[in-house]
C-alpha cells in the first residue's frame, strides 16, 4: 500500500511539478497475493484532475521471476492535492485526453470525485453532531 501511494504521488508531482499531499485512497482489493521474491511493477497514470486536486490510477502487477508468469495483483484510484510553499491548495495544469478511452476515464474520475466530496460532506456532518 505505501508503494502504491509513492507511485501515485510521483505521478501527481510529475504532473503539477511540485509537492503534493494525498487526501483520499479509494477502497483496495487484492485480487493475487504478491509472494516474497516476486518482481513487483506499479503503472500510475493521471484520470482525473480538478482545480487543485489530481485522481491517480495505481495498477500493481507480480511477476514471478523463474516462471516469468506476470498477474495483475491489486489497483486502487488516490488523490493527490498539490501544494504551495505555505502547504497550501496550488492550481494545477488540466488535463487533455487525447483519445475516448482517456475521455471516459476522466468521466468516470469527475463521478468518483463528486461521490468522495459527497462523503467527505457527510463524514464533516456527522463530526459536528
Ligand atoms: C490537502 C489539504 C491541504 C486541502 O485543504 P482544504 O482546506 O481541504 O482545501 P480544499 O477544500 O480547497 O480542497 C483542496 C482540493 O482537494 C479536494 N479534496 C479535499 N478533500 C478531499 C477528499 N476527501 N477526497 C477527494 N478530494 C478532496 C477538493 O475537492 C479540492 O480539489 P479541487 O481544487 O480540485 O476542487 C488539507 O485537506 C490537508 O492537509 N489534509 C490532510 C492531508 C494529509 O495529511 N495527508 C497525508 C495522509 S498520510
């Protein structure tokens, strides 16, 4: 899990080019168990970016290095918040999709962020009371 939120924070960085904080990690499944020896690769890529928030996809892959059999063990969507020199919410570059598949990932990513601010509304609420 640390690995996956370090992949996705370089991801975010990379792409505001500056510091970034995580402010959520969506629900994890482990669909393969990652054995001890086994050749672990993550692929982060931008879905979703906001104003000042950016959704990462984190793809986490084992790779049996004798066998050389490849599984795809987990994924997981974060967010990542960039930030100024006073730890601050910065601007971010948008994001342009460059064909359907990335159009509709960034749908699919402006749904799953409305729900999370819908949540974290509802969390804030219930702090109150
Ligand atoms: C990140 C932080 C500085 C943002 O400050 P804030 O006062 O909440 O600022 P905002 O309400 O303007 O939110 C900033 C952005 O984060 C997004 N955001 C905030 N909380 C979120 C959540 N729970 N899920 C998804 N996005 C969230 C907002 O939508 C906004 O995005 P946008 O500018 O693209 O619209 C502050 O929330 C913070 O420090 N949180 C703790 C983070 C932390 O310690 N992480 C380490 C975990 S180990």
């Amino acid at each position: 899990m640390k690995l996956v939120d370090e992949a996705g924070a370089l991801a975010a960085m990379r792409h505001s080019q500056c510091s970034v904080v995580t402010v959520a990690i969506d629900q994890m499944m482990f669909h393969e168990p990652i054995r001890i020896g086994n050749l672990v690769t993550l692929q982060a890529s931008l879905t979703y970016v906001g104003r000042t928030s950016m959704e990462v996809r984190v793809e986490v892959r084992a790779e049996d290095p004798i066998v050389g059999e490849q599984m795809h063990t987990n994924s997981a969507y974060l967010v990542y918040v960039a930030l100024n020199e006073q730890g601050r919410p910065k601007a971010v570059p948008g994001l342009i999709p460059e064909n359907e598949l990335e159009k509709r990932r960034m749908l699919d990513g402006a749904e799953r962020q409305t729900y999370r601010l819908q949540q974290r509304k509802k969390e804030q609420k219930e702090a109150v009371a």
